[in-house]
C-alpha cells in the first residue's frame, strides 16, 4: 500500500510512527516526515478505447515528476528496508537540504528510484519551483543507499515551514495543456481538440483555471487519455498551480477491487460505496470529513483509491477541495471521467 497523502504532505510512516526529523541549515526549518515504499499510479477504467491514435499497452516509462512509482513498486517486503535507508541518507543531509529550501513553505515529494547497483534517479516535486527542485535532487543524487535485489522506487516527504498542498511546477518536463474559459493551448498553441492530441509519447500536465466548467475540462481529458501519465492541476492566486491528481491515461485493464467514488454536483461532494450514499457540501469540511468516514466505514473492502469524478455540474476550483477531503480521509484520489455513482 502506498503513503497516506495526509493534507497533502507526504506521511510516509508505514509503522509506528517517529518524531520528524529537523533541519536547521537555514533560517528555515525543514522537517523529514519519512520514506516508504512509492505506489502505482492509481488505474481507473477508461471511458472508451479510440481506434485512431491508440497506442496499444506497451508499457511506457513517464517523465517529469507525479508522486507514484513510475510503472509499479515492485515488491514491498524488498522495498521496505531501502526505504528506511534512504531516510537515513536523508536525515544526514538535512542542512544541504534546508539551503535548497531557503525562502521556500510548502511540502517537498521526493520520488528516488534505486536500481540494482546502487545508482539514484530522483525526480522531485511539490514546490512548484524548478530551481529549488532541482537543488534537492542535485543533494539526492549525492546519497549513498543500499540497494535491494531488484530496482525499487521510494517516496520521501519534506516540510519546508508550514505544509501546504503540492504544487506543480510547468516547465518540469511535461506536455503542457491549459485550459481557460476563453480557450485551451498546448505548449502555447490553440487546440481545437479535433483529430488525434499531439505528442502522445509525453507525460501531459493539464492546468485549468479555476473557473473553467468541468465538462470542458473532462472533453481535454478525453483528448489527452493515450499519453502515458497525465497529472491535473488548477492554477492558484499568488503561486504556482496546485496538483488535484492523476487522470485517466493510455494503461487499459479494469478495476476488480470495490472502490468509493466522489462527485461534485453544485458545491456538493456526493458519495458512492455499494450502496452506501452520502452527501455534504464542500464548504463545510467538517461535514465532508464525516460523510467520507462514514461512507469508507461502510466499505471495509475498498481499497485505497477514491475516484473523482469530472464532467459534472462544477468547476475546476472544486476538484481541490473534493481531493483535499479525500486526502483528510487518509486515501488516494484520482481523477475519472463521469462518476461511478448514479445518485
């Protein structure tokens, strides 16, 4: 099972838990919340398999950075005591790390893929600021971890000052597709959505403004569903654009766990689990937290996964607070077209 994303900061303790570890390198503290064993991205089922353009399930390796092994964990028995090494790295380069995160406040993800012999590819995110995540991967790159038997990939969470949801940083590799009310661009361009979406061999970043209608945003989604990874994210006031989640991509296969799904109708967060139902609306937390209780509680056999549901009658700016309430509820969201309830 992969990290808890608790109020979008990476609470990687999958035991016990330990007391943070602080950095005081800098004017600023930085606290090392922990080091598990990284999960797959969440699958969901796609809406339709399109004939043109369709690039088969060869596996494809996505760049850029997403919290999530690239194509799996592997083996987590294995997994695990790297995990508990590279937070030991980690802690000894706090000071280093604290310097890269100088004037900085939010939560850091550190993805470290471990090969066999030992060597380190890190990808990080979650500052939204690509000087500064490079800086940390820069000190990363520096570790010494034993490695396992077979390649692993380790999710690592800091906090710089106050924790803060990840946000994304637009020139970190990806494919970028905007969207506004007036108009949607990729890598600038205007797009009309006809014919097949270029550049399908790329991670895709959609970033949306906040007030674009959920419909348009599901119509790109749809566009863009071959490419290998695509993260969603919805521009914010004073900072870069705040991650929402993953969104469906070119794996196919369908989902045999039972799963709870969420979807926003006019400020509403509705709830689905067999046939457990529940309803609260996004501008009382409180009451979205208890729904959610209640609705997980109700599915003991659920996995992790939450879907999210977009195309409904809400906006961009609302798939942050129905993600923010399913992270609160210890599970992982991920983004689907339509919604898995019929309520």
């Amino acid at each position: 099972m992969r990290a808890v994303l608790a109020l979008a900061l990476v609470a990687c303790q999958r035991t016990e838990p330990t007391p943070p570890v602080v950095g005081s390198g800098s004017s600023l503290n930085v606290v090392l919340v922990g080091c598990a064993p990284a999960g797959e991205r969440p699958r969901v089922a796609k809406p339709h398999v399109r004939k043109d353009g369709d690039l088969g399930d060869v596996p494809m390796i996505p760049g850029g950075w997403f919290p999530y092994a690239p194509l799996g964990t592997g083996d987590d028995d294995r997994a695990e005591p790297v995990a508990v090494r590279a937070k030991a790295a980690l802690a000894a380069q706090l000071g280093d790390l604290d310097l890269c995160l100088t004037g900085k406040t939010g939560s850091v993800s550190i993805m470290i893929d471990v090969a066999k012999n030992g060597a380190i590819t890190p990808r990080v995110g979650g500052v939204g600021h690509r000087p500064t995540e490079q800086c940390v991967a820069n000190v990363v790159k520096t570790l010494k971890i034993s490695p396992a038997e077979i390649p692993v990939d380790i999710e690592c969470g800091l906090s710089a000052g106050a924790a803060g949801p990840f946000r994304v940083t637009v020139d970190g590799g990806y494919r970028v597709a905007e969207i506004t009310r007036e108009q949607i661009t990729i890598d600038g361009k205007p797009q009309d959505l006809k014919g097949v979406a270029p550049n399908l061999l790329d991670t895709y970043l959609v970033v949306a403004d906040p007030d674009v209608d959920a419909a348009d945003l599901a119509r790109l989604l749809r566009w863009v569903g071959e490419a290998p990874a695509v993260l969603v994210a919805v521009r914010a006031d004073g900072g870069p654009p705040v991650f929402v989640g993953m969104a469906p991509d070119r794996r196919r296969g369908t989902v045999k766990e039972p799963r709870l799904g969420v979807y926003v109708a006019d400020q509403q967060l509705q709830a689905c689990a067999g046939s457990q139902r529940g309803m609260a609306s996004l501008l009382e937390p409180k009451r979205v937290d208890a729904m959610l209780g209640t609705a997980l509680a109700a599915c003991s056999d659920c996995d992790d996964v939450v879907e999210v549901g977009v195309g409904g009658n809400h906006t961009a700016k609302q798939l942050v607070g129905a993600t923010s309430g399913v992270r609160r509820a210890g599970r992982d969201p991920v983004l689907s077209i339509g919604s898995r309830c019929a309520l």
